[in-house]
C-alpha cells in the first residue's frame, strides 16, 4: 500500500514523539486534501484528545475521544496499516475512565498506535531516523 508521507508522519508523532500537536497538524493537512476522511478525522480527534487531557482538559477530551469512536467503530480490523479495533476500545476505555474523573482522577497516560503492516513500520522507522523536520 502507498502510505502517504503525511500520515506516516502522524503516526511518527503519535507513537514515537508523542507530540499530539504535531499529529494534529499533519494529519489535518492530508485530512483536507484527501476530501474530509471521516477515519483520518477519528484518527485526528484521538491525537487532539489526548492533547487536551494531557493539559488537563477533561470535557475536550472526553468529547473528542467521543468523536473519534463515532468515526472509528466498525470500520475494520486492520485499515490504513494499524490495528483499528485496538486503538478503537483503547479509546473507548479512556472515555470510560474520565467519565468517572471527578471521583477518581486519571493521570496522563500515552496511547500507541499498533501498526499492523510491515511497510507501514518501516516508513515510521524512517522518520525516526530522518525526523521530519530535517528532511
């Protein structure tokens, strides 16, 4: 499969920088370009969540999260190279989780992507070792 170098970059982001700013902004880029992909705007708004909780912002996230479940549900097992279902109910748990914040406060924790396809691997390894921002 032909991964645009776009989201290559967001999963760089997401799993190995772990710069949800970033993720938002890449994959936002390909977002529009590509017509408004509701499964590359799930993606979005789980990078976007996770920003939000990250500076404590426990409604954006949850909504975000929210969306992002809404987008991704049911969309298949493995699509664009990761493990759908798996980021899916990660979500899903963290939603459940901030739901009960103000009884039980959550520390921050990362999510990562799993990737599923070998050549989707290889090009994240790529920008680990040529970051985006020096090539």
């Amino acid at each position: 499969m032909d991964y645009d170098p776009l989201y290559v970059q967001f999963i760089y982001y997401f799993n190995e920088q772990r710069d949800y700013f970033e993720c938002h902004e890449v994959l936002e880029e390909l977002w529009l370009e590509e017509g408004r992909n509701p499964i590359y705007q799930g993606l979005l708004q789980v990078a976007v969540g996770l920003y939000h909780f990250r500076n404590e912002n426990i409604s954006g996230a949850i909504k975000l999260f929210q969306g992002a479940v809404e987008k991704l549900k049911g969309t298949g097992h493995i699509v664009l190279g990761i493990h759908m279902d798996l980021i899916v109910s990660e979500v899903e748990a963290y939603v459940g989780k901030l739901q009960n914040y103000d009884a039980s406060p959550l520390a921050f924790y990362d999510l990562t992507i799993k990737i599923a396809d070998n050549e989707l691997e290889q090009l994240v390894q790529q920008c680990v070792k040529h970051p985006p921002s020096q090539q």
